[in-house]
C-alpha cells in the first residue's frame, strides 16, 4: 500500500505522521515543492486557541476534532520530546470592552485544563479599561520547530520526501493507492475550489523574554510568547492575496500592542511575517475519485481550509482524515 500526501506543512505532516501510525506497513510518500519556512504554517503563533466560528462538516465532528487535537498537543507536552517538538504549555488573558461573548469559546471551555472568568483585578493587569475577560491555560506549539521535528520523525519512520510542484493532482505519481490533499491555499486551483478564500495576516516577531503571559484585546490584538521571541498582531484581511509585508499594518499592531502591554515598546523586532491563511467556511476533509482522460482513478481525501486555525486543529483533521482513508479502502465511503 502506497500512500501519497501532498503538502508539506503542519496539516500534511500530522496527516502523514497518522497514516504512519495506522498502516504501520504502508509506504507513505510526501510530495511537496515548499517545506519549513516556505510555509504559512511555519509563520503560526501556533496557540491552541480555536476561533468560534471554525466549522467542520458537523458540529460534533468539529467537536472531536478538538478533542483530538488538544489531546494529541497535550500529549507531546507532557513528552521528553517536548522542547524538540517546540510544544508548551501557556497561560493568558482574553479581553474585550464591547460583548461578554468575545471572551467566551464554547470549543475549549470544557476541554481546556483552565478556562475561567478574569476578576476584577485581572481585568486592570493591561492598559484599555477591559470590561470582560477570561483566563486560560493551553499548548502552544511552535511551528519553526515542530516542522523539522515531525519531519525527522516522518523520515525515520520510514517515510520519503518528494520535491515535486503538482498542478494537477492525477499527476502524482502512479504507484499512489490513496492521496491526501493537504495543500491549503493551492488547493484553490488544484481542486478550482471557489470556496477556498486568503484571509492575509502579518504579525511582528519580538525579543521580549519578561513576557511569560499571553493576552488577546479587541480589533484581533494578541501578545502570544514562545520558545525564543514574542508575536505580536495582528490582521485578518479576507479575499487579500498581498504577501508583502505592509508598513501600515506594521503601525496599527504595535499601536494596538503597546497600548495593551506598554514594556513591549523596548522589544527588540526581530523579524516581520506575512501569511495567506487557507479559509474555508467549512473546512474540508472528505472523499474524492478523479478520473483522467487516460483512465487513470486516483482516490483522493482533501484535508484543506483551516484557516487561521491550521495548527490548533492539524492533528484532529489528520486522525479524521485517515479514518476516511481506512472507509476508502474499506468501499464504505460515498466513492
């Protein structure tokens, strides 16, 4: 059995590392022309933090996408492996002066080991008169460093690594049983999907090593810290395909984020991201069998639209996804 995943970023490799683990005697191939930082993935804050309008094909499908994902996070948190795997565990703040319901998550109240209303006093901690908050306890992972880690472990699983651009998905290679379509924001023309919109993001990433807490104000405001710098953001441009870093966008985060946190005017830029986050209003994880002029039948699950919400969610969309690759070759699914 030969599996083929196309893309290399944090959703192909959670979904390659799972097929790895169901079909243990599988061939498993990842095909892919851009790899680490040549992904959005790579860009990530990575906090586990899912947004409330993230939706799968049904709510409870979502649901245990959620569980499955924290659980897989919290899991590689707990490990030796932890620092490797850039994975910890974080703490922080959600605040906002317009609506109660900003600061509450119906995806992680009941699953998160902390998630509770912010006293009085911890509603001062930041500058901006907040009214409502909440606090919570969460994974982090960091993607600079998980993507070489899931990598090395992909490859000493038994995996290969092919450097190929595929414009047509019936061009992978032949001997490929089943094919996972992990490719985000290309599978707009791969698959013409109308429905696969950018939603552009930029953040600043700063030396800030006093900031130990992460905090979330209104107008996407965020201060998450990891491993070695501090993100700081952010923007949600929809239908934007601008990969340009952009001065402005620059001015209004770290207006935003100094006024919430004033010591971050002392932090040292290390560097400016632009990312397309892959935004589908139901992400999609489902069967598909294309056929070619020449007869060719190639069995594909797509496994695409995240978002902003890619690395929250990988590992519960990659063990779903398997679990359609298993129905797939069981003739239990819709093909």
């Amino acid at each position: 059995m030969h599996f083929g995943v196309l893309g290399s970023g944090i959703i192909g490799l959670t979904s390659a590392l799972e097929l790895q683990q169901q079909f243990p005697t599988a061939q498993v191939s990842i095909i892919a022309d851009r790899f680490n930082e040549d992904t959005v993935s790579y860009v990530a804050a990575g906090i586990f933090r899912p947004g409330t309008s993230f939706m799968g094909p049904t709510q409870e499908i979502t649901q245990q996408w959620m569980r499955d994902a924290f659980n897989y996070w919290d899991e590689l948190r707990r490990s030796p492996e932890s620092a490797l795997a850039g994975v910890c565990q974080l703490s922080g703040y959600i605040y906002s002066r317009t609506t109660p319901s900003i600061v509450r998550n119906h995806f992680i109240e009941q699953l998160l080991p902390v998630y509770r209303r912010a006293t009085e006093e911890e509603l001062r901690l930041c500058h901006g008169g907040w009214k409502y908050g909440s606090f919570f306890t969460t994974c982090l992972t960091e993607s600079r460093l998980f993507l070489p880690y899931a990598t090395k472990k992909f490859l000493s699983n038994g995996g290969r690594v092919l450097r190929q651009h595929v414009s047509n998905l019936l061009d992978v290679p032949q001997d490929i049983d089943v094919l996972l379509n992990c490719t985000g924001m290309g599978a707009k023309e791969l698959c013409n999907d109308q429905h696969l919109v950018p939603i552009r993001g930029q953040v600043l990433k700063v030396r800030a090593p006093w900031i130990k807490t992460a905090f979330y104000g209104d107008l996407d405001t965020y201060v998450l810290p990891g491993f070695e710098t501090v993100t700081l953001g952010g923007c949600r441009q929809y239908d934007s395909y601008n990969t340009e870093w952009c001065k402005y966008d620059s001015m209004a985060i770290k207006e935003r984020c100094y006024d919430l946190l004033p010591s971050l005017k002392k932090a040292e830029i290390v560097r400016e991201c632009v990312g397309l986050r892959p935004h589908r209003s139901v992400v999609r994880v489902e069967p598909e069998l294309l056929t070619n002029a020449q007869g060719r039948r190639l069995k594909v699950v797509h496994n695409y639209g995240h978002g902003g919400y890619g690395v929250t969610t990988a590992p519960g969309t990659a063990k779903y996804a398997v679990q359609v690759v298993r129905d797939v070759l069981a003739g239990n699914s819709k093909l």
